[in-house]
C-alpha cells in the first residue's frame, strides 16, 4: 500500500459506476495519479475546497488502475473502505472451481486476486484506526 499527502488541488473527469467512481486523474500535491477508481464512500471525501494536508493511500493492483483504499482529511479524519473479504474470498474460490469447466476461472482469477489485495490492504487501515465506509 502506498500513500500520498499534500493538498488535493484536482480531480479529473469522472465516470459514476454503482459502487465507484471512476477518474481520469487526481492531482494531490505535486504528484498526479492517472486512471483512479474510488470506492463510493470515499468518493463523497474526496473535496478540492478542503484547506490543508490531505492523505490518500492506495493500491494497484491491476495493470493500470490505482485503487484508493482510504483518506486522511484535514480535519484528522480517517475513513477507509468497508470489509468485503467475504466478497473476495468467493470470487477466488469460484475462479479457482471454474478453472476445470474449459478455463474459465482463469478469466476471472486475475480479478479475484486483486480484490483480495485491495481487501487486505483496507483491513490493515481498519486495524490504525480508520472508520469503514460502506
């Protein structure tokens, strides 16, 4: 998990999904994240007025998509993303009964992996501390 501090001064186009959002780039500080998804809940943080240090920590797990994971506003609140282990967890052990059936499940493993690595790294901000959002 990596993270990113300064003030958040932009955020680029976006495309709402049901449970995320997705952006074209987020500027915090000097450093510019490109091809962003951000869960829901923390979507609502994410704010350009906001004066002060803000602190985003991510993951990438996928070949070109950083996953925000959680944020540290200003005001020293902390939020991450709710637990969705069980969700993970699932999606593996189906890709991993798939595989048989023709390959399948191989589609889908990459997916599962990095699921479990967003999960993983979301548990670790609830263990500092963090409040989950669903």
């Amino acid at each position: 998990m990596k993270q990113i501090s300064g003030r958040l001064t932009m955020l680029g186009d976006s495309i709402v999904k049901t449970n995320q959002c997705d952006y074209s780039l987020i500027k915090i500080g000097n450093n510019i994240l490109q091809s962003v998804v951000v869960p829901s809940g923390i979507n609502n943080f994410l704010d350009v007025h906001n004066d002060g240090e803000t602190t985003i920590y991510y993951v990438d797990p996928f070949l070109f998509r950083k996953v925000i994971v959680g944020i540290g506003l200003p005001s020293g609140e902390k939020y991450c993303m709710g637990p969705g282990f069980f969700t993970s967890v699932m999606l593996l052990l189906c890709s991993i009964i798939l595989i048989p059936l023709l390959g399948f499940g191989l589609l889908f493993l990459p997916t599962a992996v990095g699921s479990l690595v967003v999960d993983s790294a979301a548990a670790k901000l609830r263990d500092q501390g963090f409040e989950p959002i669903k």
